[in-house]
C-alpha cells in the first residue's frame, strides 16, 4: 500500500505531518505523542491543512486484493 497527499505543496512541514498520521487513522492523542506536541496543536493542525485543500490516494496493488492472477499481471 501506498499513500499520496495530493496538494501537499500546500502544506507546512508539519501539517503534512499530521495530515499523514491522521489519514492512516491515528487519533489526536496518538498523533501528539508522536509528534511530542499538544492534542490542540494537533487539531489547529488538521484544521488549517483542511482549509488549503488537499486529497489523499491510497495506491493498493491489484494482487495484494486477489483481483489477479500470476497471468493477468502484465494486462
């Protein structure tokens, strides 16, 4: 699996950070600890990379889902 902030230019360095934890689904108070940082920092964090507008895509291999066979790989 592959993540990909898209807009991320967008973002400070440590909104990208956040913006990542949280999106792989970790709480404010998991991201704090982390990030040695308040569960307020995390959520004004959060907030302002929502505002500037970014999209996340998760690549995820077709065969790791069983979708393909050895033969259809190339296709």
């Amino acid at each position: 699996m592959q993540i990909e902030i898209r807009g991320a230019e967008k973002l400070s360095f440590r909104e990208r950070q956040v913006v990542t934890l949280k999106e792989m689904g970790f709480s404010n108070d998991q991201v704090a600890g982390r990030l040695g940082i308040s569960t307020s920092t995390v959520a004004t964090l959060f907030g302002r990379a929502r505002t500037k507008g970014y999209a996340v895509v998760i690549i995820i291999p077709g065969h790791s889902l069983g979708l393909f066979g050895p033969d259809d790989e190339g296709e």
